[in-house]
C-alpha cells in the first residue's frame, strides 16, 4: 500500500514529539523512508523529512541515504533540487565520503538551479570535513565519468581558494597536493591547466620549498627527458603549457635552468619546424618570448657555452644584412629586409641574461670575422627601428577623435617595444656583458642589468 500524505505528517508527529525516544520508533522512519515511492507531492515531504531524523537511526543509515539518492534523481527537477539542498544534512562521520562522491557525480547536470544547488551543497560539506569531502571528489576524478570529472576539476580550481584557512588546514592542502599528483599522470592540456591553479594556490606551497616541488610537478609533465618533436602540435603546445605554468614559480631561489637548457638544446634548433595546435599563433615569437622570460632566473648550465653559441647563432638569423648595393649607389634587390623586432628583443635579452655568466663570450668565443659580421648586422638594424619609429609618428600627425585614440593605442605599444629593443642594441659590445644597468623586456615582468654604451659607437 503507498505511503500518503497523511502518513508521512502522522509519521512526523510520532517522532517529532518522541524527543529522546526516537530510536523506538523505526516503524516511522520506515513509512518515511517509503515515502519516495509515492506521488511527486509524497517525495517532496520524503526529502525534507528523512534527513530530520537520519542522525537518530543509525541501523537505517544504508538505506536513508539510497533513498535520499533516489529522489536527487528523481525526473521532476524541483525533486531533485530540494533533495540535494538537504544532502548534507547526511554527511556527519563516515558518510561524508559518500555524500561527497554523490554530490560530484550531480555535477554533470545540466540545469543551471540545480548545478548551482550541488555547488552550495559541496561548499558546506567542505566546512564539515575538508578531507573527506575531497576523499569523496577525488575519487570521481580519478574513477568518474568524463564530464564529472572535469565539473569536479573546475569546481576545485574556483572554489578551493574562497574557504577560509580555518578549513584548509595544513593537513588538507598536504592531502589536495599528495592526490593532485595522482591525478596529474593522465592528463588533457585544459585540465593540467585548472589543476595547477588549484596546487599554486595552496598557502603550504608558498615557500620557496613549495614554489620548487610545483616546478618539479611541472618538469614531470614536460617531458623534459625526452627530445622534442617540432612536427607534433601537441607535443609542443605540452611544452608551452607547462612552461607558461612554470614562469611565475621561478625566482633568484628556483631557477629555471632544465626548462632554459631544454629550449636551447632542443627546442632553438627546430625553431622553424614548430608546429601549433593554434593557427592565430605565431609559435616561433610564442617560444622566444617564454625564453626571455625565463632566462634572469636560470641557475648555473652544465653547457653554457654551447647554449649561448645557440642562442647568438639564432639572433644573427634575425638580424640580416643590409640590402648589397649595385654600382650606382642604390640597392640592387627592390625589396628591404623585414625586420623581426620581437624576435631580436626576446633574443637579446636572452643572450645577455645568459652572457652574464659568461662574460668574455663576445670578447673571446667569437671570432673576429663572425663579431664583425654580428656588428654590421646590428648597425643595420637599428638604423631601421630609428626610421620605423619615425614613420609611427609621421602616420599620427594630423589624426583627432576615435581614429587618433585607436591609433595611440597601437603606437604606444609598437613604439615602447621598439624603443626598447634600440635600448638593447645601444649595449651590445664585445664587452657588453662586462658591463650593468638596468633595462627591461617591452613586454614582460622582468628586468636586465645590461652595460651602457653610447650608441655613436655602433656608427
């Protein structure tokens, strides 16, 4: 016979007024429990009725919970929103593990109320037992379905950092770091991503200690033991992923020396064979750039000399020669060369952070027929962001309104990186590396101490 209405208020009452004699009343549970097999309006008082008195029943545990579970799954949404609100009403001892492994698996719904019930609902559970709650996430990430685990995965990465340190307790974030790794064996690109942003904002792992077992976490998904294939986009947007990861760890205390050898070694002499996953990107700038980026903070290399050769090598590649000239004085090619600004300013600073450890290397490593060449090559080139920088200016004259502000906009950022990479080229002397003074990447954090040179000395 179906549970109404009226049996489950008549159950309510039985044990609402037993006060410290609930447990002799498990038949009222029991018609309770029954209740989410009646009506949609049977179901609804089932939800708000069976956790009232989950605590006091515990030979019923098993099935209170099923039951609850029932109805979060209930076909009407309304159902399943009020059974999830009282879902951790349950999560008292050892069943936050499993309230917790449900709750993850409610993630994959598509109703937007209701995601945002499992969302309030997970929150609150993490206030009662941080660790078993993430017991219980962990778990569908590791096991779950695709789409559960990669709602968990999000849900950690956003909401992990709004709990208060009183629930992130030491032990916690050990516990989030210690299954983060497990989880980080067989990852996609986005997911390795949200993960690192979950560990990185860790207050355990903000030491320098810290800072350098991300950085071995990241080095372990780079893959920087094996060679690199330029042909596979994946393989190389692994590499950027991990790297852009890794820069804001590095410091004077963790270098980044195995990721700055590997671009050198690996990663440098296939620069033109690399391929992305990204049409829009220009992979080449893309590598030069987190190069830059990551050379003030590379510790000592077993191959200094050779990575620098490497790197001096590749900025002559991008600085040519200046156009031959036919009897009569003028070019005897139409074209000018293109200049790569970005490229040699990514280079230059590059060589310079990495020539200061070998400061006599423009004096003595290179001959005097290559130096010369080097030098030609640079006179040239800056005399050509000198006339770029001045046809910027020419172009804007004469501009007013929307057209002048958009066009700003654009010289601002072109002239500053031109400006600096001129900056750059002021310095470079064969005893360049000798020198310091402080100078900058147009488009980075970081700063160079680099020797002052009159830029007369180059004419």
């Amino acid at each position: 016979m179906a549970v109404t209405i009226e049996d489950l208020y008549r159950s309510y009452g039985i044990l609402a007024d037993a006060k410290d004699n609930l447990s002799q009343h498990k038949d009222a549970y029991q018609v309770i429990l029954d209740g989410v097999k009646g009506g949609p309006k049977e179901k609804r008082l089932a939800a708000q009725f069976i956790p009232k008195f989950f605590s006091s029943f515990p030979e019923l545990a098993d099935a209170a919970i099923n039951a609850q579970l029932d109805l979060c799954e209930d076909e009407d949404v309304s159902i399943r929103r009020q059974a999830i609100k009282e879902l951790p009403r349950f999560a008292t001892g050892e069943n936050i593990f499993r309230v917790a492994d449900i709750l993850t698996q409610l993630l994959q719904t598509d109703d937007t109320a209701e995601f945002n019930q499992v969302n309030v609902a997970l929150v609150s559970i993490f206030k009662i037992d941080a660790k078993g709650t993430l017991g219980g996430m962990f778990s569908q990430i590791l096991q779950g379905e695709d789409v559960v685990r990669e709602r968990a995965i999000k849900f950690l990465s956003t909401k992990l950092k709004t709990l208060p340190e009183d629930v992130m307790s030491k032990e916690v974030e050990e516990y989030v770091f210690a299954e983060t790794k497990k989880v980080l064996e067989d990852v996609t690109g986005e997911e390795f991503v949200l993960l690192m942003r979950v560990v990185s904002g860790l207050q355990a792992l903000q030491t320098v200690n810290g800072r350098q077992q991300l950085v071995e976490l990241v080095v372990e998904q780079a893959f920087l033991e094996q060679a690199l294939n330029p042909a596979d986009p994946d393989t190389v947007d692994r590499l950027l992923q991990c790297t852009r990861q890794a820069l804001p760890l590095f410091s004077k205390n963790v270098h980044s020396t195995r990721f700055v050898t590997y671009f050198c070694e690996h990663v440098l002499p296939n620069l033109s064979a690399l391929t992305s996953p990204v049409a829009e990107i220009d992979i080449q700038l893309e590598v030069l750039k987190l190069l830059a980026e990551m050379s003030p903070f590379c510790g000592d290399m077993e191959k200094l000399e050779a990575n620098l050769n490497m790197l001096f090598t590749k900025l002559v590649e991008f600085m040519p020669l200046p156009p031959a000239e036919a009897e009569n004085g003028e070019n005897s090619t139409s074209e000018e060369p293109k200049l790569q600004f970005s490229y040699v300013e990514c280079l230059l600073f590059g060589f310079h952070q990495l020539g200061r450890k070998l400061p006599d290397f423009l004096l003595d490593k290179v001959d005097a027929e290559r130096l010369k060449d080097f030098k030609i090559r640079l006179q040239y080139f800056a005399r050509g962001l000198q006339v770029y920088i001045r046809q910027l200016r020419v172009a804007l004259q004469g501009k007013s309104g929307d057209a002048l502000k958009t066009e700003e906009v654009s010289m601002t950022t072109c002239e500053k990186k031109k400006k600096k990479c001129i900056v750059a080229l002021k310095h470079v002397q064969p005893n360049w590396l000798l020198k310091s003074q402080t100078t900058s990447m147009s488009s980075s954090r970081i700063q160079s101490s680099v020797g002052h040179v009159n830029y007369t000395e180059l004419d």
